[in-house]
C-alpha cells in the first residue's frame, strides 16, 4: 500500500480452517455507512501435502490459484511476495 494512503486504507486477514483472505479495509466512499471490505488475495491450506497456495480473485469475486509463484510451507514467503509489488493484480 503507498504510505500516503496509509490513514486511510487497511489491510485485514480474514481467517477460516483452510485459508487466509487478504482484505483491503476502506472508510465508507459517502463517508457515513460501513467500511468496504474487498478481498485482494487468498492463501489457501492444502493439509495432504502441508503447503499454501495464493489464490487471486476475479471480477465475478471467485478466487483462481495464482501458478507464477510456487506453493510454500511458509506463509511469510507467499505474504513478502504479495507485498513484493512485483504482480499488480494483488494491489487492490
């Protein structure tokens, strides 16, 4: 996220059994309702093989595994290369 938009843009995880959902986290565009909540990314869990695997999300909201990136063990390594820049469509 661009430091200038700090103060106003969070970013949330969403946590179930078998994954993470990356959430951008925005004040209400009228300034008065509730918060948008927008699922950037997902890190799905696959228990047979111990790995997690990041999940990008379509227009029509369905998350599609995302292959240029390998699945890893470690969550750090998937969410440094989400925070990398280096692929845009997880910039929200």
């Amino acid at each position: 996220m661009p430091e200038h938009l700090w103060d106003q843009v969070q970013v949330e995880a969403d946590v179930s059994d078998r994954h993470v959902d990356i959430v951008e986290v925005r004040p209400a565009w009228d300034g008065v309702g509730e918060r948008t909540r927008f699922p950037i990314s997902r890190l799905r869990y696959t228990k047979s093989t111990g790995m997690l695997a990041i999940y990008w999300r379509d227009r029509n909201l369905k998350f599609h595994e995302y292959k240029r990136t390998r699945p890893a063990k470690s969550v750090k390594a998937l969410l440094d290369y989400i925070d990398s820049g280096a692929e845009p469509i997880f910039s929200g």
